[in-house]
C-alpha cells in the first residue's frame, strides 16, 4: 500500500482507517532501531520494534492498496475485517501479540458504524475495548508496560467523548494520556528505572496513536518520539540491553529470565476450550499471551519445554505456523549487532610470530577455545552475522604478524576473507574451513615460527582430515535424503548435506555420529552451543560410550548460536 496514493482523510471513515494504518507502519519503521533499545529484559523474544512493526505491516498487506479502499459502512466493516484478521495472524512477539490485541478491540466499534464514519463514541469504546482485551489475554499482567498505556488512553478517550467532544479532540486527550502512561512506567516497573529507559511496547503504542490522530485532524505531528530527556540521555550514551520490553507478565525472577524459548502459534480450537488451555501452559512458562476468537487464536509463550508448550493444544484443537526461538541465540546475534560499531579485535598478547592467525567466530566459549589455540585476534560473527571486509582488515592488521593466516570458519564468510586478504598489504592466506571444528583442527598443525606457506600448507590439510558435523533446527519444511524435514525438527548435517533429522536434539546428534563414524576413528569432539542442556549432552556421551566403547569423547563449551552441537571426529 503506497500512502502517497491518496491524500489526508479528516475522517476515520474506510480510508482514514486504512491510512492511518499506513502511517503507524511508517512511524514504526523510523523508529524500530529506537524502541528496540528501550529493551532491558535479558531475556528477549525479539525486537519490540521489529515486532510492532511486522505486526501492522501484515495488516497493511491485508487490506491492499489504499486506491481500492471504498466507503459508506460496508468498506469500513471490510478494512476493520482486515485490521484484526492481519494482525492477529501476522503478530510477532510479545508486544505484536499483545498490540494485535488492542487494534482487534478497537475495530470492533469502528466497524459497527452505521455511516461507515467512526466518531467520538466509536473511537473510545474501541480504546476501551482493546485496553481490556489485552489485559485479559495476558495470564500474568504488569503495569509498567504497553497494558498501562492502553489503559490510560482508553480512560482519556472515554471521558473526552462523555465529555461532548469531537473525534479530533478525543483522540488528542487518549494521546496525552497515553504519553503521561508511558513516562510514569518506570515508576512502575524499577527495571525500566534501573535502565533509564521507558517501556518500549508502550513507545510503539503512542506511535499508532500518533497516526489516529494525524488522519482525523489533517495535521503531521512530526517524527521525533516524545520521551523524557533523561531517556534520550540514555539512549545516546548507548545503554540497554536486548530483550522485549514489552514482556506482560511478571519480569525476571525466581528463576523466570532463564526459560530458554519463545514458542508461538496459530491455534485452531474453539473459544470455550480456551480457559483450560491457559490453565496448562501457566504450568510451563511465562510471558503467556492467547488473543483471537471465534476459533482462530494467537499463542505466545517462554517455556523451557517445547514439546509441552505444542503438546498442550492437541488436547483442544489444531496448531499451525508453529515457531520456536531460541531467546540465547538471539541474545548473541543482537550483542553482535549491537557490537557491529566497535572494534572487532582484541589486543594481541604474547611474544611476536613469524605467521599470526586471524579466526571467525561467535560464543565466548569458542573464543577463548581459539585464543587457547593461538589465535592472535577472533572477529566476531559465524552463521547469519557474517562480518564485514573491512572488519576482518582490522583484524589482519591488528596482529603483530606481517604474515598472517585467515579461518573463515563458515562457507559464508570465505569471500569475504579472501577479499579481506587481498586489499591488505601484508602476506594473507585463507585457509577455507568451512566450519569450527576444520578451523580447530587447522590450529593442531599451527606454528607461530614457521612461515607463511608452510602455516597454510599444514593447515589446510590438517582441516581437510577432521570429519565435521553440526545439528541445528530446520526453519521451513523440506525434503532431504534422509527423508522429509519438518519445520522444527533437529537435523545433523555434514559437508555432504543433511545426513540425520530428530525430533529431539539428542536423537539427531547420535544419529549424525553413528552416520560419520568410521572403523579407524578414535576421537569424538563435542562443542556445546546455545540451545543444548546437561541432560541432552549426556544423552550423547552415554550413546557413545554404550555403542561405541572404544571411542574417546571430548566436550567443550562454545557458546556457539544456532547450533547446538559441533562435532568432529577423527
């Protein structure tokens, strides 16, 4: 939808509706890097402003072009159709969860309209409306957050429009009191003080409000968000940490910030069956939010236990679109993001090499593994958070080496490693292993003193004699070798392909070794990323050690995202 294509509607009839939508998506996009900043739980499941924002882009996809957008009641019941079916299936996170939940309350008076013009009475019954829907979706709510800014909109419209008032005016008082709501949070929540900053869900509800009102008054409020100035202090100084805000229920505690996973769904089921569904899932996670109705519900949940969490609604109906993140790699990729600014190096130690080495990695665990190995200097990235040219230059010239060896550590980040060397003036080979395990077992072969040549020579073979597997989960559906792939299972894959799927993540990684072990291999290397456990990692050493006796097994903690386990056999 192109909000170019018609001009401001003073009205909230169809198109003032379909427009303002428009334009929230517009203010969210501007803002999205500065909400996601106001995050401060450790735990994330997503971006606040990347989550809002998703939310009201599938919503302006729902409705289509603004030029076809009719009027009279008819188009209005068909945009406000729009406006709860898009955001109810394209809410993401928490706070989408939970703002799908508020524009859901509000088109339902506005739809209602006998004229297709949404008024005063409308607007408010419809804040109101969406304020109590939210709450009541969330299992455990907290002020402080979104759910208090909601409030307190839907309070000032409500007396705005009792009052008399016209639509302008009371969009204008549930605005103000939005904006009041949302300064007062960390008041309410002292991990928002703690932070300096304010809730970032309610930030992203002011920016919709802002948008209601630009359409029924005809005038542009600006760009810049309406925060405190000690918040922009904060902000600027770059403070915050990841996570979203936007959490509903109780925040972090006894134990809370560790659940591991957010897992979300489409839950086909019908209303009544609903209460009992709730009352399992409050016995296995937190941040629990369900909206939706007449048989079609969202459902958003923290849990350390994903199978109980999808379990819970075959009692009662049908899921689909099922999604599972891990919060710890998410954690690790936005520290990286965050990171992108600063120096990717650390300061090299120890006396002077003839050959330094330069490595690719994520996890602090493979970090220090590397540094351990000899490693001058590590740039942080891997899988999906690949690091730049000049990133790696950095790095090359950083170490004390006028000849230096590359580990690109994934197929990825190899063209860049090649383009790195080549604009460098020292001597550069890359080395091309293609995972951690062939970059570890490259170090074996590695000497400070030797030249160039021989350091790349030996390397690269001795990378090329390590047998490396790695299980990760599959994010679509697809068809392997090995047989059809789910979205969701774990699945072992070599550098031949995808050689083992499971539906756990210890079946999956026995099925990998049993797949690459050889008669004349004696050693088994287990590096434990994000996303595994004690439970699951002995799970594996005990399969081993009882169908494989004579097989040593050596774990590590890398710390690693997306891939629970590395593993090289040799």
């Amino acid at each position: 939808m192109d909000r170019s294509a018609a001009p401001s509607c003073h009205v909230l009839d169809a198109r003032g509706v379909a427009e303002a939508v428009v334009i929230a998506r517009d203010l969210l996009a501007l803002h999205q890097a500065t909400i996601n900043r106001l995050n401060v739980y450790p735990v994330p499941d997503g971006d606040t402003g990347t989550n809002m924002l998703l939310t009201v882009g599938s919503i302006v996809e729902e409705i289509g072009p603004l030029e076809s957008v009719g009027t009279g009641s008819h188009a209005m019941k068909a945009v406000c159709k729009a406006v709860a079916h898009g955001s109810l299936m394209g809410a993401r996170g928490n706070s989408g969860v939970i703002l799908c939940q508020v524009l859901r309350g509000l088109s339902g008076p506005l739809a209602e309209s006998v004229d297709g013009r949404a008024h005063a009475d409308a607007v408010a019954r419809g804040l109101v409306a969406g304020a109590e829907a939210a709450r009541a979706a969330v299992l455990r709510p907290v002020d402080g957050t979104i759910l208090s800014v909601a409030d307190a909109a839907g309070a000032a419209a409500s007396a705005a429009a009792q009052s008399g008032l016209g639509l302008a005016e009371t969009l204008g008082a549930a605005r103000r009191a939005a904006v009041a709501a949302l300064w007062k949070t960390p008041e309410q929540l002292p991990v928002l003080a703690r932070a300096g900053v304010v809730d970032a869900g309610g930030t992203g509800l002011v920016l919709v409000l802002d948008a209601l009102c630009e359409v029924a008054t005809g005038e542009h409020l600006g760009v810049e968000l309406e925060l405190p100035s000690d918040v922009l202090a904060t902000l600027g100084s770059g403070s915050g940490s990841a996570g979203d805000s936007s959490r509903t229920s109780a925040p972090p505690g006894d134990g809370q910030g560790e659940l591991r996973y957010e897992v979300m769904y489409l839950l086909n089921a019908p209303d009544e069956a609903i209460p009992a569904f709730k009352d399992v899932w409050a016995g296995v996670g937190d941040s629990i939010v369900v909206v939706g109705g007449d048989g079609l519900w969202n459902c958003h949940i923290h849990t350390d236990d994903i199978g109980a969490a999808i379990e819970a609604c075959l009692d009662v109906g049908r899921p689909r679109d099922i999604r599972v993140t891990d919060l710890a790699e998410q954690v690790e990729e936005e520290q990286w993001v965050r990171q992108a600014g600063e120096s990717p190096v650390e300061e090299p130690a120890g006396p002077t090499p003839r050959t330094s080495v330069v490595a690719v990695a994520t996890g602090d665990g493979l970090r220090r593994i590397f540094r351990s190995l000899g490693v001058g200097i590590t740039v942080r990235g891997g899988q999906s958070m690949n690091p730049s040219t000049a990133e790696i230059l950095d790095a090359i010239e950083a170490v004390p080496a006028g000849d230096v060896v590359i580990l690109p550590n994934n197929s990825n980040v190899v063209p860049v490693a090649e383009q790195a060397a080549a604009r460098s003036a020292k001597r550069v080979r890359v080395v091309p292993t293609r995972g951690i395990p062939e970059g570890f077992a490259a170090l074996l072969d590695y000497d400070p003193q030797a030249s160039l040549e021989e350091n790349a020579a030996a390397m690269d073979s001795a990378s090329r004699r390590v047998v490396a597997g790695e299980v990760t989960r599959a994010v679509r559906a697809a068809d392997s070798e090995v047989g059809a792939i789910a979205e969701g299972d774990f699945i072992g894959v070599s550098r031949a392909g995808v050689e083992s799927i499971g539906h756990t993540l210890s079946d999956a990684t026995c099925a990998l070794i049993e797949r690459l072990l050889r008669p004349e291999h004696e050693i088994v290397t287990l590096i434990e990323g994000t996303g595994t456990s004690v439970a699951e990692s002995r799970k594996v050493t005990e399969w081993l050690r009882a169908e494989h006796p004579d097989v040593t097994v050596e774990r590590h903690v890398g710390g690693q995202p997306l891939y629970p386990f590395l593993l090289s056999i040799e």
